[in-house]
C-alpha cells in the first residue's frame, strides 16, 4: 500500500524537499478587486484561493436579522479547473456546505460581530487550485480580505495543517501528495497570539497518543503564517499609505 | 524556522491528469565534508578526513561518487569495509530506491554505519546542482547529467580535494571524463585498490558476457518493450517461476486466467528462468500440452560448456512425458520481466582447478552458478553464499560472484548457520539497547503488583511440557466448585507486562516474531532472563500471568468466562509422562492429581466434540534427535512419543485461544489480531483423492467434516500405517494457517478450517510468539488491565505486522525441518541400515519411500544409469511391477540405506530395496549378511509402533 511511504526521508526532507517544520510558501495579495468592500488573493504552496468580503450590509431576508450581532455569511465554492480532473463542482453540494460553515465558524470567533447588529457580512472564497490544505488557505484568505475590508477584528485567525509522518515526526503543511500518501491529517483553526483554538477536524480516526504533539504543530504552523500574513498586511498599508502620501511621514 | 525557496514545477502527465508538484531548492544543503568553510556544518555527515583511499590509478586522496548501476550491482563489494569516504547523491539514492528494496535497505546499513564514511548529498534539492528535468531527455540521461553535474560542483566547490566517479556506463564515464571527471568502473578501480585482499571475486560479472564464445546454448529473450506488447495483446502471459526440485528441466509458471500452473519444459523452455523470477511465456496449442513428466531428474553436469548430458536428459524426458488425459497448460519462457535473484547457500562442485567453479546450491530448485575465484581451495571446503550476476546464452549456467564464507562444512556451527541464513532468521546477539529493557534482577513482587492482579498463589496451578522445556508458557489448575461444577484456569507468562510498546526490546521482538528450534540450539524471540526465567512459569516459583478462567459443568460447556491479569505459583512443573503417570496411578489423590484427572475428562469430551464438528486429525513425522551432549552428536533420531497428557494440554490451549479471539474481536472489530486457516482449493486435494481412488477409497473434500469422516473411514486391516500415510497426504493439501487483524478481511474469511471454529487467535505462548503478544495487549486493554497506544489500533501497522509474522513463522518451520534433516544426515554417517519405509508416490523411474522412524523422506530410483528397467510402469493404477512384485502408493518396503559419501561435497542417501525381493535388483538383509559377524551397526527393524504414537498433530507449528 501506498501508506507505507515515508512522508520523510532517511535524510530528513520531504517529497519537495522541505523539512518537517517548514510552511509551503505563501504568497499573498490584498485588494485583489475593487467591487467588493474587501479582497484578497493566497497561494500556499500550489493551492490558491480568491477571498471577498462584501458588508457589514442589511440582512436580505429581515427574518434572519438579529439585534444584537451581525450574521455573517460565507460561501465556499471550488473552480472547476482547481484539480487533476476537471470536474462540475455543484454550489452546495455536502463538501462545500461543511466548508462554508466552517469557514463561518473560524471568522465568527474574531469578528467584532456586537458592533454590528441588524447587520451581515458576506464572505466569497473560491479555489482555483487546489494542492492540499484548502481550509488553511481559505481561512488565512478571508483574514486577509476581512482586514481588507476594514471591519473590526479581535486578532488574526489563521488555520494549518499538520500530520504524522512515518508514524513519528509531526510535519506541517500537508501537500496534495502527502495527503494521499499519509495518514490522518489534522487541520486547526486557531487564534494565534492567545492561542485558542477554533476549529479542529481530523481526517481520519488517530489515535489519542499522537495528538498533542500534532496539535502543537500546527499550532506553531498557525503562528507562523500568523506573522508572514502581519508582514503582508503592513506592506499592503504601506502602500496604500504611500498612494495618497499617508505613509510619507513614515519613511 | 521558515525558509521556503524558490521553486519550480514539476509536471507529470499521464492518463490526461496534469500533476503538478512543487520542488523546493534550498541554499542550507551542506556538501559533507568534514572542515568546508563554504557550508554549514553537517553533524550527520560521517565522511572522514583521515580515511584514506588507495587506489594506484590516481595518485592522490580522493571522495568517490557513484553512480545508480554501481550501487545496484556491486552491493557486496560495496560491503566490505574497503572503499570508504563515499558521496551517495540524492537523486542516485532514489533511483536505488525505485530500483531495489533489498539493495536500498542495504545501502541503508552502509549509510548508518559511522565508520565507513558514506554520506548522502541532497543534489536536487541544492541550489547549485540541481537540474530541471526536460521533456524532451530520457529519465536515465536526466540522472547522468545531474550525476556528471553534482561531481563537477564538488570538485569546483572544494579545489584542494579530490572527488573520483566510479560508473560502468561507458557513455556516462566518457562524458565525465570529457567533462574533466576522474572517472573509472568499479573494475579497474577494485583492481588498481592497494588493500583489495580477495575484493576481486565479489564483482559482480554482469557486464563481463558480453563476449560471445562457443554456440549459444539458449534461444534469445525478447526485448522487454516486445514482452510488454505482447503481455497487452495477450499472446504473452506473466507469472512467477517455480522450478520443479525433483526434476531440473521442469518449471511452472502460476498464469492468471489458468487454474492449472503452466508447464515449461527443457532448456529451451525454461530458458534461463531462475526460481521466482517473473517471467513471460507463450502458451503453446492445446495439441502440443503434455503432462508433468512424473521422473526425477538431477543435473550432474560438470562444466559450463558441456551440454551433452542435458541433451540427453532431454531425450529421456521427451520420451517419458506423453501427451494423456494428465495434461496441463504448456509453454515456453521467452523472457524476463523481473529477476528475483536472491544470494544462495552451497557449495563449490570441486572438481576443477583454476578460477573457474561451478556453485551448487543447497536449495535444489536453484541452478548450479558458475563463479570466478581466487581462493578455490579454500573455497571447496567451505559453505558459501554466493550471488547470480547474469544468465549470458551461450554459457549453461548463469555467472555469479562469491559474497562470503559461512565455515567449514559438515561442522554443526556452520551448518546451523546455513540453516539459519536460509531461512532469513535474525539470529545475532540481542544488543545492548535491547538488552537495557531487561528488568533489574533481583526481580520482586511489588504491593502495587499485587493490588493490581488477583492473587490466586492460593490455587494448586501445574505445567506440563516436553522434557527439558526451559520456557514454560502455560500452565492450568482446576478445582471444583459449588454445584458439581468445574473451575478450569489456563494461565498464560505475562510477557507483555516486560516488553512495552515501542521499546527496543519490543521492536526486536516483532521482527524476530518467533522462537526458532533447532536441533540443539534454540533462537529466542527475546533475551534468555525473560524466556527462562522471569516469564517462564516454573514450579514453586511465583510468577506473574495473564489467566483464562472457565466455570464448566461436569460435560465441558462453559458456562462463565473471565480474563484477568494474575499472580500465581505453580506448584510442579510436570513433563507429559509425569503427568500422565499421575493421572493413571490411583493411589495418588492429591489436588494436583485430581485436577489432572479432571483436566482430562474435560479435555476427551472437548476433544470429541471438536471432531465431531469436523476439526481434522492430521500426522506428520515429527522426530527427536537425542544429542550427545559433550560432542554435540546425533545419538539416535526417534518419532516422538506422545501421551494423553499432550493432548489434554493441547485441548485447554485450543480452547483458551478460542475465548480470548472471540472477547478481542468483540471490543476491537477492527484491529484484533486473529488467525485463520483458510479452506484449500479443490485441486490441492488432487494426491489424496488420487492416492485414495486406487486404493479404493472415496476421500470427501467437499467439506472438512467430509474429509475427517473419510479420512476415519480410509483403513485397511493389512496395512495399519495407511491411514497414518493417508493423513499425512493429507497435510500436505493444506494451505499455511495465517495471522491477520480482523478489519482487513470478511467474517466469514476468518474460518479456521483444520480446526473447523469459526474463529481462532494465538494467546497461550507469548514467549516464543510475537503474536501472542500483540493478542495479550488487546485482551489487557479489555479487562482494563493496560492501555492502547496508537500501532495497536492501526489496521495498516496491524497489517504489516501480521505479513512479518508470517513470514518469518514460515520461515522458522522450514528452518526447523531443515536442522533435522541436516542432523538426520550426520546420524546416518557411516551407517547401514536396514529400515522400514513406506512408499509415498509411485513415479515413472523411482519410488518415493518415507521411513517414519527418522521422518525421513528419500528415492529410490528403478532404473540404474544405461541399464534397460526391469520395471514396468502402469499410469492408470500408478504401480509399478517387476515379476509378481507390485508398487502401489503406500506400500510397506523395506529398505537399505546408506549415506554415500564418497564426495564429501554431496552426500547423499543411496536406497536399495530389501522386501519384497525382486531377483536382479534387490539386496539380501543386512541381518543374513551379518550372521556370525558382530552386529554393530546393524538394528533389527523396529516393529510398527503403535498406530496412536505416530498419528498426531505437531503441537507447535500445525495449529
Ligand atoms: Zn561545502
């Protein structure tokens, strides 16, 4: 079976030659459109989303209005160029929905929602390419497009994954192929500078021995992107600022 | 840490998916050597400044770098602890990978060794080296060009060292060398090496046939691209190898699609095919299909070149195989689509000087090799292991290199160490590592242990085991208890309570996976203070167990069933005959005696019952070789003798497993380690319904309870060993019992046929039974008596493990046998005896005879080499007559044998018929020979034994 394959090597690097501890590289863009009220554009590795962020706005359907926190809205949907096989990928369909929701989970823990009620905030993030690790991806792109947008959040919430490879060393960041390769992958959701987690979904069952030392894996992968999402963030001001000469006093 | 790098993409397509991956380059990948101011330090690097390479072809110290065919060719010059200082390049290490396992992990051993200074350089990940592969290059010039390139960057990157490519790719070491790369091939840089001492006769001759000399022998192979077409359209077929042992110039090849193997006959169709290489053939019509040819044919060939003795050999099988209703699928090999070429055990032939040997392997199946050698004097009287290189055409037997010498031959160290090697059982000494697991002696009962186990120190708990049995695994106690009803307690050595998940002593365990008996030696799965001592439940001692207590009534039915872990104190450890001397003397009434006594009242009603059922009652010889203990000499070999007490021993063990792997898969339905016999197909029974039919017998195979109901039924009062010889056919049907983790399989896939229980497992001897273990852990996490840790529940781990265990439990089988047979031989050295036999397949021109007294099995041939058979052979009742004399299969004979060893190099065992008396071609009985002479030597031929004393199960291994 495909599973006995070492996810790392004797020499200790992984198929693309990164080590156990390293994130794929990310590449991120702010304000990728100018429709919506906040954008943004994340490749990790080979996987790459679209994120957009449009409200705080009035809720469509009044009924679902609440008076003392905004509703937010997210939307999860796949390109169907984004794997190997070009496939129709439905809006909707049972993987999509669990998406969104999680999606919605993760945002609604650092949204400043109380500031908003009566109110709602549309969240877009579609895949274009996928190479494991979407969830990741489309969590640290709507962070990005939800500072994009302006609207108030408690802290970054960022989200990676992490697995056991060769049954012992935890590894971050699980490539398509590793996925395939490996066991379970666990995925975590968490609020890097407090350190709270989110969300926490597994693959596959793991036995509970393993966990901890996975968990904080990820967790350090999540601080990680934490900071190269902050540096990203501080460019994009950056030159927004210089723009309109906001940011000359600066430099 | 975050250091990604650029990258690039790798694309891959194929069956119109587009893969991409990424490639990180990195800029922290050190070169290895020891003091480069340019890299970083790398600690893993073993490469030495001191070493220093000799060889007079380059007149200073250098690195070598090698290239993929080097590694993958030359493993065994590569072991000797000579060429050192070695760069394995990263994209060289993968292809091995690909290549080879077995090679790749033998690189490994290399690679972890400090002291021969091999290092792995990660050249496709290096900045510098790395090479982004084109479309429009094959694979293999991709990986020269990065070899070519990565040497080019060392010999750049550190100008005052030396770097030297070894490859035999004439285009890759020209380019090299056109590059300005000293280059060689492993050659003539083994031969230009100062310290080479004998390192010549280990290089592989792959590339030295090329030199076409004489007429080619054998029909060409087809190239592989023609082999794969061919398998596409379907005029080709694939299948593995099997070589006939009896006969050299018969094969079979198992063909998808055909229930019957496929035969190939002769040179030309087995066409240099080797034991277990995977092969295409071409099925010939059905008009040219023969039969198995049924002789029994022996290559005796001197030389390579020498053809004449197989062309007339093929004359002989030619005529005796006929095309009958017998017939089987045949064809012809016509080439190979992988060698499974393994190293070999043997012996040189030794009968020519010079350079020049030909091997001949122990295992029967494999060809004679033809080596080159410097050391043939030394080499003849040694038990080597050599290696096939290639199989040109126009040599008769393929080239070889020697890899190593085991020790003289004949002497027992040497060949349990054959056997050993054979067999692939891991026998070194147990490591420190391992060894560090061991609890500190003196070992004590703490308070803690005993909170945490039931104390039954109390209950009068006994053993019973062969003589001399030093790791006692089980033992049993039973009293009885209110209501007229029986308590019956089998407690198990708590082994996992000593060895943990994971630790070295756990690890080494599992690839052991067994206890290995050899006659006189014993291979223990873990170190001597747990097997005989602390885990083995000797008497008067108190022990810790894992136990199985049944509340039964008075006719065996279980009524209540508990597991816990215990501390006992087993009053007596008892042999099988003490037991039963107890059992049978009246006057004795202690408890122990009493429980004994119930023990196997108990034990017949299971027993009765289970056959009932349709477990089946098989026989094999298993014989004993009584050994002097000061020269280590067979002193006699004798069947073993078994009482009642064996039999209610094997009764409660049978059924503790059965409970313990019907509560496992309760809790762990997906990962309970259980172990399944699986039915045989039909066509296995072909022997036995064959050998029945002529005797006038309906053997039932339809069903196992059929098969036991005839077997009983098969008896003739004119020959009380049939039944016996029956039932060993018997046997021989049957497929290997096997260990799986229940998740993998179908429920109804986990039936244990010979024992006909739906359900079956290992629990009572986790001394000598990694399995056991395993069961022993999951059956502890049940009674809450210990917790899961994550390989335990992984299916796949589960699954990997069982394949081990299988494998080295087969192995260990055959190791055993092969150290009886061995022993058996040196009992025989220079002996002559006249012996009763059995005939156990009548073939065209010999007849198999088995002599249960030594369980040995051996030949008899008809017809003496260019004398006309006074024989004649009869195919529809498969007898053979001479005169009045009849053969048919199961005949009593009695017969003369001998142990030739005229040529020391191959003993072998001569057999001459005594009884029945066939003028012109038997021998008079060594006792009319003998009258008046002193008698030594000569026995009297023992009377059958008692039918019960030889029908029986082998105890360890059949279950
Ligand atoms: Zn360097």
């Amino acid at each position: 079976m495909s599973k006995n394959k070492e996810l790392i090597s004797k020499i200790g690097l992984r198929l693309d030659g990164r080590r156990a501890d390293e994130l794929r590289r990310i590449r991120c863009k702010m304000g990728v459109f100018a429709q919506p009220d906040g954008s943004a554009y994340i490749e990790q590795g080979l996987t790459k989303v679209l994120a957009a962020v449009y409200g705080p706005h009035q809720v469509k359907n009044r009924q679902k209005a609440q008076h003392d926190t905004c509703i937010i809205n997210t939307q999860f949907s796949m390109a169907v160029f984004s794997t190997n096989e070009r496939k129709k990928r439905p809006r909707g369909d049972r993987k999509s929905t669990e998406m969104s929701l999680h999606l919605q989970q993760a945002l609604a823990a650092v949204i400043e929602t109380d500031l908003y009620p009566w109110s709602q905030i549309d969240v877009y993030v579609e895949v274009l390419h996928a190479d494991g690790g979407i969830y990741p991806a489309c969590v640290n792109a709507a962070t990005l497009a939800i500072i994009d947008a302006g609207i108030p959040i408690k802290e970054y919430v960022c989200a990676c994954t992490a697995t056991l490879a060769n049954n012992e060393i935890p590894m971050l960041d699980i490539s398509h192929q590793e996925e395939v390769l490996g066991g379970a992958t666990l995925t975590v959701a968490a609020l890097p500078m407090s350190g709270k987690i989110v969300l926490m979904e597994m693959s596959q069952r793991f036995h509970l021995d393993h966990l901890p030392k996975v968990l904080n894996k990820a967790l350090e992968g999540c601080k990680d992107i934490k900071v190269i999402l902050d540096e990203a963030v501080k460019n994009h001001v950056a030159e927004m600022g210089s723009s309109t000469g906001w940011a000359n006093s600066r430099t | 840490m975050f250091t990604t790098k650029s990258f690039i993409k790798k694309n891959k397509i194929g069956n119109f998916l587009k893969n991409v991956r990424e490639h990180y380059i990195r800029d922290d990948i050190s070169c290895g050597v020891p003091n480069c101011t340019k890299c970083k330090a790398e600690a893993s690097s073993f490469l030495s400044e001191t070493h220093i390479n000799k060889c007079s072809l380059y007149n200073f110290n250098h690195f070598v770098i090698l290239d993929t065919n080097i590694i993958l060719d030359q493993m065994d010059v590569l072991e000797e602890p000579v060429i050192s200082n070695v760069i394995i390049l990263h994209t060289v290490y993968k292809e091995v990978k690909n290549r080879s396992l077995p090679i790749y992990k033998r690189l490994n051993a290399i690679l972890d060794n400090p002291s021969r200074h091999f290092y792995v350089f990660i050249n496709d990940h290096h900045q510098d080296t790395f090479i982004p592969e084109e479309d429009s290059i094959l694979i293999n010039d991709h990986n020269d060009r990065c070899i070519r390139a990565a040497t080019s960057w060392y010999i750049k990157h550190l100008p005052a060292n030396h770097f030297v490519l070894i490859t035999d790719d004439n285009k890759n070491r020209q380019l090299a060398i056109a590059g300005q790369i000293p280059a060689c091939t492993i050659a003539e840089y083994v031969k230009h090496l100062e310290n080479k001492s004998l390192l010549e006769d280990k290089l592989s001759r792959k590339d030295f046939h090329t030199e076409s000399k004489g007429k080619e022998i054998f029909p060409p192979h087809l190239s592989t691209a023609q082999l794969l077409n061919g398998i596409k359209q379907g005029i080709l077929h694939q299948g593995t190898f099997r070589a006939s042992k009896d006969n050299f110039l018969e094969g079979f090849i198992n063909v998808e699609g055909f229930t019957d193997p496929v035969l190939v006959q002769g040179r030309s169709g087995l066409n240099r095919a080797v034991d277990g290489d995977i092969v295409a053939i071409e099925i010939f019509k059905k008009e040219q299909w023969v039969s198995p040819s049924e002789i029994i044919l022996e290559d005796d060939g001197v030389s390579e070149e020498q053809i004449e003795d197989v062309e007339e050999k093929e004359k002989v099988l030619k005529n005796t195989t006929v095309q009958d209703s017998e017939i089987k699928p045949t064809g012809k090999v016509v080439g190979i689509i992988r060698r499974k070429w393994k190293q070999y055990c043997g012996i040189l032939q030794g009968n020519s000087d010079g350079v020049y040997q030909i091997f001949v392997p122990a295992n029967r199946s494999i060809p004679k090799v033809r080596i080159e050698t410097r050391q043939a004097d030394f080499l003849k009287t040694q038990k080597l292991i050599v290696t096939i290189d290639a199989w040109p055409r126009h040599s008769r037997y393929p080239h070889g290199h020697f890899v190593r010498a085991l020790g003289r031959i004949g002497s027992q160290d040497t060949e349990n160490e054959v056997v050993l090697l054979e067999h692939d059982v891991p026998h070194s000494q147990f490591s420190e590592e391992v060894l560090s697991c061991l609890p500190k002696l003196p070992w004590i009962i703490t308070e803690e242990d005993e909170k945490r186990r039931v104390d039954l120190r109390d209950i009068d708990i006994c053993s019973v085991d062969p003589p001399g049995c030093t790791d006692i695994d089980d033992a049993l106690h039973c009293r009885p208890i209110k209501d007229g009803k029986l308590e019956v307690g089998v407690h198990i050595a708590d082994v996992s309570h000593f060895i943990r998940p994971g630790t070295a002593i756990d690890l080494e365990a599992a690839s052991r996976a067994t206890t290995v008996y050899l006659v006189g030696k014993r291979i223990d799965m873990v170190p001597e203070l747990l097997s005989s001592n602390l885990c083995s439940l000797r008497g008067g001692e108190e022990r810790f167990a894992f136990s199985c207590v049944w509340e039964m009534d008075q006719n065996a039915n279980i009524l209540k069933t508990r597991f816990h872990k215990s501390i006992i104190r087993s009053r007596r450890a008892m042999t099988y005959e003490e037991a039963q001397i107890t059992i049978d003397d009246k006057t004795q009434t202690d408890s122990i005696a009493e429980s004994l006594r119930n023990l196997n009242m108990l034990a017949k009603i299971l027993k009765r019952r289970r056959r009932e059922n349709g477990a089946l009652v098989l026989a094999s010889t298993e014989v004993k070789i009584l050994m002097d203990s000061e020269t280590m000499e067979p002193l006699d070999v004798e069947v073993k003798k078994m009482y009642e007490t064996n039999s209610m021993v094997e009764e409660f063990m049978l059924l503790a497993n059965i409970s313990v792997a019907e509560k496992i898969l309760d809790d762990f339905p997906d990962c309970a380690m259980l172990r399944r016999h699986p039915t045989p197909p039909a066509t296995n029974f072909d022997p036995l319904v064959k050998a029945g039919r002529h005797l006038g017998f309906d053997i039932q195979i339809d069903c196992g309870k059929n098969l036991a109901e005839s077997l009983d039924n098969a008896v003739k009062a004119d020959n009380p060993y049939l039944n016996t010889m029956l039932r060993m056919l018997a046997t021989r049907c049957m497929l290997q019992a096997v260990y799986f983790p229940s998740g993998t399989l179908q429920k109804e896939d986990f039936y244990h046929y010979g024992l006909a229980v739906p359900l079956y497992t290992h629990f009572t001897s986790p001394i000598r039974r990694y399995a056991d273990i395993i069961v022993h852990r999951l059956l502890a996490v049940t009674c809450a008596a210990d917790s899961t840790y994550p390989d335990l529940l992984d299916k796949q781990k589960s699954s990997e493990l069982c394949q081990n265990l299988n494998y080295r439990n087969r192995m260990a089988q055959y190791a055993g046998r092969a150290s009886v047979a061995f022993n058996t031989h040196l009992f025989f050295k220079g002996k002559l005896n006249d012996e009763q036999g059995y005939i156990l397949y009548v073939r065209k021109n010999a007849l198999q005879i088995l002599i249960p007294k030594y369980g040995l099995e051996c030949t008899m041939y008809l017809v003496k080499k260019g004398e006309t058979s006074i024989f004649e052979y009869d195919e529809e009742t498969i007898t053979q007559k001479a005169g009045d004399v009849v053969f048919h299969t199961f005949d009593p004979v009695l017969i003369r044998l001998k142990l030739d060893s005229s040529n020391i190099q191959h003993e072998k065992f001569t057999v001459q018929l005594v009884e029945p008396h066939i003028p012109g071609f038997s021998v008079s009985p060594l006792a009319e020979l003998q009258e008046g002479m002193n008698e030594e030597g000569a026995k009297p031929v023992n009377e059958r034994k008692r039918k019960s004393e030889e029908t029986k199960k082998n105890k360890k291994n059949k279950k």
